[in-house]
C-alpha cells in the first residue's frame, strides 16, 4: 500500500509537470506550422475603381483607419494608374485628418518623389503645410496653449512647406491660403519670440530679452511684432542705463510708429512696469 502511494506521488510531482511542458511545446509548434488565422479579405476580387469607391466611403465615415487600410490595397493591387496615384494623396490625406503629421508628411513626400508632374502635387505640398501647421502636442492639448506659446519648430516646417509651394506653384489654387498661412505663421513666430522676451524682461535677464526683440527684427521684419520688440529694446537699453542706444531706438520707434503709448505717453497705468523710464519724459 505505501508503495502504490509513493508512486502515485512521483506521478503528480515529478512526470505530471514534464507531461504538462511537452503538451505546451506541441502547442507552440502547432501555431508556429499552421500560423494564425488569416482575416477574410472583404476586397477579393475588387477592381481598382470598387476599392477606391469603398475607401471614399470610410473616409465620409470618418473611420480613416479603415480607409488606409483599403487604399493600401488598391496601391498594392493596381500599382500603376490613376487609382493608384490618388489612393497615395488619399493616404496622405487620411493621416492629416487623423492628426498624424508625421505620417501625413511621409506620404506625401512620397508622392512628391514618385510623381514630381503630376497635375495635383500642389495639393501634396498644401498636404505638408497643413499637417505641420496643426500639429499640437499632448502637452499643447491638454493646457490649450495659444500657437505663439508652442514649440516654433513645427511652425517653420510648415512655413517652409507653404513655401516651396507658393515658389514652385504661384498659380495654384492653394497659394492665397497658403500665403494668408505664411503671414500667419510669421506673426506667431514673432509672438513667441518677444513671449520669450517678455519672460526675460520680468526676470531683469535684459541682455536675453533684448537679443530675442532684436531676432524679430532682424527676421520677422513684416511682422505685426515689430512695434513691441522696440519697445522692449528701448526698455532693456534703459535699464541697462545704456542712453545713446535707449535714444536711438526710441527715434526709430518714433518714426515708425509715432502712436505708440510710449511715444505719445498715454499708457495704462499697469503697463508702467515695462518701461521705468517713463516718468523721464
């Protein structure tokens, strides 16, 4: 009787948990020879026109997911042709409506590369503008930033963009709105520069603030900040008590602008923080 009980306890302990491995590893190996099971294609057997017409449909559906999913396969099917050509613009399009200018920029570079005269490879460089031009981080998102307070990097990707389409294509029906979106961007790169400067003025950093208003006027000459980078370069000369400069400055923000309430003196209360020097006029 103790015998069959020992036994009995090897079994469980010992042979059980090998028996257990070897049916695991069996498994593994079946799934690794007959692979998972494949998804049905809905498209088999479509002509190019019948999966163009169903990816239109998702992407009215706003389902852009599977609207990629189904131009890809027409690229993939019917690689050469019309079809093909705009399924690409399609897939770039898709990307920008789901956010995703990374993506939305490499597809459409690609058709660029692919198809450097084809009629509509303005629409691919818009595509680009568009795609930097509304890029928002988490971050952005989440506290509503105002477009002078990100980061300018992806602005000037989509400045350069609008751009080279404006330069290579000024008969596009994309380049007044491309132009309005240069100006715009131009004036936001402004803001965030003088945003920047502003912060350095109230940390008394006047050397960084007064280099960040001259960079807008150096760089940003047309822009609506112009106005304001004096102002601050004028007020960061004269609390670095730098006269000759202070005066030089404050008689071109004269000139150029002789309502500014520093120039003419009305200003509001409040605002007398900037600028110390006011009382001396």
């Amino acid at each position: 009787m103790l015998q069959f009980s020992n036994l009995g306890f090897l079994i469980v302990n010992r042979i059980l948990p090998l028996i257990l491995v070897l049916l695991s590893a069996l498994f593994l190996n079946g799934c690794a020879i007959f692979g998972a099971p494949t998804e049905l294609d809905d498209t088999k057997g479509w002509q190019a026109d019948r999966i163009y017409a169903a990816g239109q449909e998702k992407m009215q559906d706003k389902d852009y997911d599977k609207a990629i999913v189904y131009f890809q396969k027409l690229e993939s099917r019917f690689p050469h042709g019309a079809y093909a050509q705009q399924a690409q613009l399609e897939i770039a399009y898709a990307y920008y409506k789901k956010d995703d200018a990374v993506q939305c920029t490499a597809a459409a570079d690609r058709f660029i590369k692919l198809h450097p005269n084809h009629p509509n490879i303005d629409y691919a460089y818009y595509l680009k503008g568009l795609a930097t031009f509304n890029e928002r981080g988490i971050i952005e998102k989440l506290t509503d930033q105002e477009i002078n307070d990100r980061d300018p990097k992806t602005l000037k990707l989509s400045f350069a963009a609008f751009k080279d389409l404006t330069d290579r294509y000024p008969k596009s029906k994309y380049f007044k709105d491309a132009t309005q979106r240069m100006v715009y961007i131009v004036n936001a790169l402004a803001q965030h520069e003088l945003h920047v400067a502003r912060y350095y003025m109230q940390r008394t950093a006047y050397v960084a603030a007064l280099n960040r208003a001259k960079y807008v006027i150096e760089y940003y000459p047309n822009s609506t900040g112009v106005e304001e980078a004096l102002v601050i370069m004028v007020s960061a000369y004269d609390n670095m008590e730098m006269e000759d400069f202070k005066n030089d400055t404050l008689r071109i923000l004269k000139t150029n602008y002789p309502e500014n309430p520093m120039v003419t003196g009305k200003v509001k209360q409040d605002e007398k923080v900037w600028w110390k020097f006011w009382k001396n006029f």
